[in-house]
C-alpha cells in the first residue's frame, strides 16, 4: 500500500475526530448589564422548567447535537444565575422546545442557527403570559479549531447560548411581567 495514501487516510481521521455532544456550562448565559432582574421584578425568582423537549443526543461517529437535558441543565442554569429560577412556590411555569438546529455540512467557518419554542404560563390561574419561537445563530470559525466536529459543537453550544440570552431579554421585555 503507498504510504501517502495510508498517512493521507490517518490524518484525515484525526483531523476529523469524533463528535461529542454540547456542554451545559458552555450553553449557559452570564449575568449582562442589558439583564438585570431585581428582587422587585415579577420574575425575581418566580421561574420553575416544567418541560424542555426536542432535543438530540450526539451519535459520535455523525454530528454534534443538543440533548434534552443537556438544554434543560444549560438553561436552569442561565434562568438562576439571572436570579429567575424559584426555589419554592413558583408564579410561572416554562415550557421550552428545541425545535433544531439549522447546521451546515461542510465548510470552514460554521453557522448554526438555534430555533426555540418557549411558552411561559402562570401557575395560579393557567394563562399563557408569554409565547415565542426565538431564532438565533452562532458562527464557529476556523481559528476557534481546526477541527470540525470541534468547530460544529462550539457553533451549537453559541447559537443556544445565545437564544437563551435572548430569550431573558424578552421576558424582561414583556410588558405583562414588567414590575
């Protein structure tokens, strides 16, 4: 066998790697000056998941996806560092579907666009307080690795990041839950 073509074969497969599936912690928003909930708000506190569906688990030898849980955790997470997830006796309930995630096949620099369902409803009397689909991308380029299962995944982990982010926006927005 010609030598180049088996060094060509191996570097192709380390080049390539195995996919792994989005970190939490790398899903998970900040605290930002643009969020800031205040032990006044109608959402200090007041925020419990109740459900987060849609997601997909990583087959490691095909593409980086979101799990379930994976998106769940990230965005308990984001809702308590915001000082939004309640510790007992909840005013709202949150009901979140990852719908996909838009990801290319090839290329050198990755767009991945996060889209999002979340519907969030008072407890006490059933009401749908806010409904929306958020759409977000993330580019992960070349210099962020030169691997592009790696590069795939850093594009998932920033797309949902982002939709979470915008989506703590929103609800502060919201003028039903404006103080």
């Amino acid at each position: 066998m010609n030598f180049r073509l088996v060094f060509l074969v191996c570097t192709a497969f380390l080049l390539a790697g195995c996919a792994s599936g989005a970190r939490p912690g790398a899903m998970t928003t900040g605290i930002t000056n643009n969020i800031v909930i205040t032990e006044n708000s109608k959402l200090h506190k007041s925020i419990s998941l109740i459900e987060t569906t849609g997601g997909r688990e990583t087959n490691p030898l095909w593409t980086s996806q979101v799990s379930s849980s994976d998106f769940e955790a990230a965005l308990k997470q984001s809702l308590a560092l915001n000082a939004m997830l309640a510790d007992a006796d909840p005013k709202f309930e949150l009901k979140a579907e990852l719908l996909g995630l838009d990801q290319p096949v090839i290329g050198f620099d990755f767009t991945v666009t996060a889209r999002v369902h979340y519907v969030l409803i008072e407890k006490e009397n059933g009401n749908v307080v806010f409904e929306q689909d958020i759409v977000s991308p993330y580019t992960a380029d070349f210099s962020d690795s030169l691997v592009a299962v790696e590069r795939l995944r850093l594009a998932n982990e920033g797309a949902v990041k982002a939709n979470i982010e915008m989506f703590i926006q929103s609800l502060q927005q919201t003028p039903a839950l404006r103080n």
